[in-house]
C-alpha cells in the first residue's frame, strides 16, 4: 500500500486538485443554469449554454491533439485553465453591474469550450505520463470517483452557497479552486517529456491529424467502440437537456429536488468508481463496455417516463449510472494500454471529435423537442387519454413523453453495437492491450 501511495505521488496530487477546480466550475454553472431557466424558462435555450460549450470542442478537437503532441502539456494546460479563470471573472463583473444576459454566456461557454478541447488531450497524456501502466485501472476509476463527488456535491453546494451569499461567492470559491490548481501545478508537478521520432517532429499539422484518423480507421476495435459511445452520448446529452424541464416545473419538483436528483447521479457513479477501483480486470473488456450501457440506457429513461415521484426518479438516476464508472475503467484501459504514448494526444483528440460530436446534436434535439413537439402535443391530449395515463399531464408531461422516445433509442443503439461488437472477442481485446 505505501509503494503504491508513493509511485502514485504525483498522480494523486495532479488528481485531487484539479478535481477540486472541477468542482468550483461545476457550482458556478449549476447556479448559472438555474439562473438561465428562471429567466427564459426555455429548455432550448438552456440547453444552448452546454451546445456552446460542446461546439468548439466537437470542431477543434481534432486539431487540439496535434498541438498537444508537439506543445509542452504543463503549459498548455497552466494556460487553458487561465482563460476559463478569466471568463468566471468576466461573468462576475457581468453580474455586479447587472449586465449578465443570456447571449453573454452562451459566447463565454463557447470560449470555455476551446479551452477544454485544447486542455484535455494534454491532461489525458500527462495522467498517462505520470502514472505507472500496471496503475491504469485503478487510477481511471480514481478519476471516475472524483467525478463522481463533483456530481454529487457541486448542486448541494452551489444552491447552499447561492441562498446563503449569493453568485458572487459561488464564483469566489470557484476562483479560489482555480488558484490551488494553477500553484499545484506549476510549482509541485513534473510532468516527463516524450521522446518523439524526428519524423513526428517534421509533421505538419495537417499531417499529424491525417496520421490520428489513420490510426482509428486501421484500429476497428477502437473505432467501433468510439462510434458506439457516439450514440450512448446522443442518448445521455439529450436526456440532460429534458431533465431540467422535467423536474422544475412540477408540482413536486422545483430546483431543490433538481440538486437531489442530479445528485443522486454523482452518488451512483461514486459508488461505481469504487467498484472499478477494487474489482479484477474482466475476462473481456469490450463486453463489459456494451453491456453496462444496455443496463444503464434501459432502465432510467423508461423509469423517469413511467414515474411520477422524486423518489423514483433518484433510484433512475442510481441505476442508470453506477455502471458508468465500470464502462469508463475498461474502456480507458484498452485506449491507454493500445494507443503509443507519442499519438495519444492525437488519437484522442480525433476520439474526442467522434465521440462527442453527437453531444451538442443530443443537446439542441432534447430541448427542441421538449419545447416545440412533446410539451406542444401532450397539451393537446385529453386527461382521460392514454398518453395522459402514460406520461401525465401539466407541463413537465412533454419531458416524461421525451424520456421514453430516449430509453427505446438507447436501447437500440445498445443492441446494434452489441452485436457487432460480439465478435471481439476477449482474446482480440487483451492483445491490443499489449
């Protein structure tokens, strides 16, 4: 235990504050979406402040990588965290002057985004760099547990904080957290070089993208997975944006039992983390990837449609994420144990960009179909109807009926990949994990 503790030194202490600057950013943009729903009460466009900050990221991933690779990663990253730094000051300065309107954060969620797409790949590659290879699970599923306490505690705190003191000190402690993770990683972290081959070096850029794609598309595992998570995040971005529509307007509802119930996602994938970080590694790695989305994607939407009680809508919650965690470890495992260190930067970046691209597709059709078909059609429904019986009535009913058409979509996604991927088998999967 203590050899582990102290090979995992700098990993542990890179981890933990960043972590930390992740929560300080996800209290101020809960507040900041609470505030958007009361002033527009909109779906649409609440969903339009995660579509800004997801665009940049879907478009200039690919490119990101590319720098990465050649780019010092400590800077890029000490530089990243800077900007976003810089738009929650604007945004305070916006809100003290009473000047705050919604195109204001769309723009700076946009420039929040850039940020983030350049930053990761050079944070995924320095995990890599500072982590021992036998460590790889354990450590994604530490990184899974402290995404985990960041869902759960960033409602509960942001909402306490807001009532209490109000935006300004929700954006102070975010800003503090940011202050210990820039001085962490400055003065406290060494992150090693890579030696790259002078061929790489002599890449251009579009050169060193073509030879990311290039990778993926003579790797089909990796791909086929890439393009399965593709559709899971279809699914799970467009459920984000109908949850809020959900649950504020409802008799039973409102923005306490929003923090409850987003909560409830971060407690179940705390526990899952766990779970990832003691369990042995799986006979077959890609069955565990599609399985669990199956089980994950099958149950919460259908239950949040059918139910009508914030209980009930917590255990959707429980049960649709605990497997998450268990899904990430394995798929991490495979990428990092597959992928050359020296194209990691741009293998994910091209991986960001196929992945992630269906997040801001999920989030502009669950808030659209929300506001212009669902709500639209359930009003139009009689009380005695089935649709009623189904799904309610009231607003709110429109976002049950939307939660249903997305548990049968993850299911069907779910089960196409599924049998693709069947035939990978366990043995395919562990040699290209050496």
């Amino acid at each position: 235990m203590k050899n582990s503790i102290k090979e995992l030194k700098t990993f542990i202490l890179l981890w933990s504050t960043q972590s930390l600057s992740q929560l300080g950013s996800a209290m101020t943009n809960f507040a900041l979406t609470l505030w958007l729903y009361e002033k527009t009460g909109s779906a649409l466009q609440t969903a339009l402040l995660s579509i800004c900050n997801y665009a940049p990221y879907v478009v200039m991933s690919v490119f990101a990588g590319a720098l990465s690779d050649r780019w010092d990663k400590k800077k890029v990253m000490l530089i990243c965290d800077s900007f976003a730094a810089c738009c929650t000051v604007v945004v305070l300065m916006l809100l003290k002057a009473d000047l705050l309107m919604p195109w204001h954060m769309y723009l700076l969620n946009a420039v929040n985004g850039l940020m983030n797409t350049i930053q990761q790949p050079a944070g995924d590659v320095a995990m890599t760099l500072i982590t021992p290879k036998k460590y790889y699970q354990k450590t994604s599923g530490l990184r899974s547990f402290s995404n985990s306490l960041v869902t759960i505690l960033h409602p509960v705190f942001a909402t306490t904080l807001f009532a209490m003191a109000g935006m300004d000190a929700v954006i102070c402690v975010d800003l503090a957290t940011f202050a210990l993770a820039c001085v962490t990683l400055c003065f406290f972290i060494v992150i090693p070089d890579i030696a790259q081959e002078e061929t790489a070096k002599k890449e251009t850029m579009s050169e060193s993208v073509k030879s990311g794609l290039d990778y993926l598309r003579k790797n089909r595992l990796i791909l086929l997975l890439i393009l399965f998570l593709a559709g899971v995040n279809l699914v799970a971005s467009a459920f984000d944006a109908v949850l809020p529509a959900y649950v504020l307007p409802r008799d039973n509802g409102g923005e306490t039992v929003l923090g409850i119930v987003t909560s409830c996602a971060g407690v179940a994938t705390l526990l899952g983390s766990l779970v990832a970080t003691m369990v042995p590694a799986p006979r077959n790695r890609v069955r565990v990837i599609y399985v669990t989305m199956l089980i994950s994607l099958g149950t919460e939407n259908y239950l949040l449609a059918f139910s009508r009680t914030p209980v009930l809508w917590c255990l959707g919650q429980l049960i649709g994420w605990f497997l998450v965690p268990l899904m990430n470890a394995n798929l991490d495992v495979i990428l990092r144990s597959t992928i050359p260190v020296e194209m990691q930067g741009r293998v994910y970046s091209c991986r960001n960009t196929l992945q992630f691209f269906t997040i801001p597709i999920g989030f502009f059709l669950g808030g659209l179909m929300v506001d212009k078909v669902c709500e639209p059609f359930m009003a139009s429904v009689s009380a005695d109807g089935l649709a009623a019986a189904l799904w309610g009535v009231g607003k709110g009913s429109g976002a049950a009926m939307m939660m249903f058409i997305l548990g049968v979509a993850g299911t069907v996604i779910c089960l196409v990949f599924g049998r693709i991927l069947k035939k990978y088998t366990f043995q395919e999967a562990t040699e290209c994990e050496k």
